[in-house]
C-alpha cells in the first residue's frame, strides 16, 4: 500500500502529499476498529482539510502562518463534522504551503483515500477471523 502511494505521489508530481496519506494508511491498517480510521474520517477529514486549506489560501495566501492556521481550522471542521482524522491536519498545511490546482489535487487526495479503504477492506478479508474493516461507513 505504501508503495502505491509513494509512486503515485511521486508521478503525480506531489510528493508531499505522501507523507499525510502514509500516516492514514498507518492508522487504518494498525487500528482499523478505531473511529479515525473510518471510511468518513479518512475520506471526508482529508477533503475537508483540502477544502479548508484552499479557503485559507484564497483568503490570506501562502505564508507559513496561514499554513498553521489552516491546519487549526481543518482540525475543528473535522471536529463539527464528526470527521477527525488527524493525519488530515498536514493536507491543509500542504495546500496552504504548495498552492496545487485544485482541480488536480481534490481528484487525487479523492482517488488515494478511496485507495487506502479499499486496501485495508482487501487486508482484513484476507486475514479471516479479524474484525472487518469498516466498523462502519458513516
């Protein structure tokens, strides 16, 4: 999975986008029971992150402050929304930091999380005996 990631990132042309998604599919695949790695925390708190990363940028432009307060914001839009994924937390900085298109970003963030749940779906199908993964879908 990692590997995955690592390539695409790197094909893509945004290598720093891996670093937060290895960190989901850490959490995913060691703590798949646990509510942050649920499909609505990972998919929905990475876009959400995305999203409140590009509001700041529109608004204050790419500074390293504005960087740090898209990451607080991004932080309690996953909190209201019930979609916390902390890892999520660095795809707002990025997107302040490195001010991607988002037409290219948001497709990609979308592709790699939907990624991640398919492969830990496939992960535990495989081990049999475990808990399934999800717990829950929303």
């Amino acid at each position: 999975m990692l590997l995955l990631i690592v390539a695409a990132g790197a094909l893509l042309h945004q290598p720093m986008l891996i670093p937060p998604l290895a960190a989901s599919a850490a959490l995913v695949h060691s703590t798949p029971a646990l509510p942050l790695a649920q499909p609505r925390s990972l998919v929905g708190g990475h876009l959400l992150a995305a999203l409140t990363g590009f509001a700041v940028l529109a608004v204050l432009g790419s500074a390293t402050w504005a960087a740090a307060l898209a990451g607080g914001l991004a932080l309690a839009v996953m909190m209201l929304s019930r979609t916390q994924h902390t890892p999520a937390v660095a795809t707002a900085v990025i997107v302040v930091l490195q001010a991607p298109r988002p037409a290219r970003f948001l497709p990609l963030l979308l592709a790699a999380t939907v990624l991640i749940v398919l492969a830990a779906m496939a992960a535990t199908r495989a081990k049999r005996g475990g808990p399934a993964y999800p717990s829950y879908w929303w």
